[in-house]
C-alpha cells in the first residue's frame, strides 16, 4: 500500500510539472502572437488560466500529502 501510494505521488509530481511546462508555453505562444505576429490568439487567455487552476489544486494535494502547508504571506503578516 505504501508503494502504490508513493508512486501515485510521483506521477501528480509529474502531472504537475506538465501542466506547468505547458502553461509557460501557451503563455508564450499568446505573448508572440499577440505582439509578433499581430494575430492574438483567442484560446490561449482562457487555457492559460484553466491550466492555473488545475496546478494549483493538484499543487495543494502534493502539498497536504507531503504535511505542508499553503499559508498567504500577505494576510500571515
């Protein structure tokens, strides 16, 4: 049980760091096609911020799996 658990945890790592290797892209591909080519891409806004919210939800769970915590540094202060 400990083994299937641990693995399951390296490929949300891994899910995670996709997602995050993905959104750099299309936040790049927007900023080009927006500014280079002069043809803003329409889809990239909205997956660029679906991608976000899923690194941030699969984020938490690593992050409650591994007994961390998520803490707001603004309101912390």
């Amino acid at each position: 049980m400990h083994t299937i658990s641990q693995w399951l945890n390296k490929i949300l790592e891994f899910v995670v760091a996709a997602l995050v290797a993905v959104t750099v892209l299309v936040v790049l591909w927007g900023v080009f096609s927006r500014f280079i080519v002069n043809v803003p891409s329409r889809w990239t806004e909205e997956l660029a911020t679906n991608l976000l919210t899923w690194i941030a939800l699969l984020g938490a769970a690593i992050a409650f799996r591994q007994h961390q915590l998520l803490v707001v540094y603004y309101l912390y202060n």
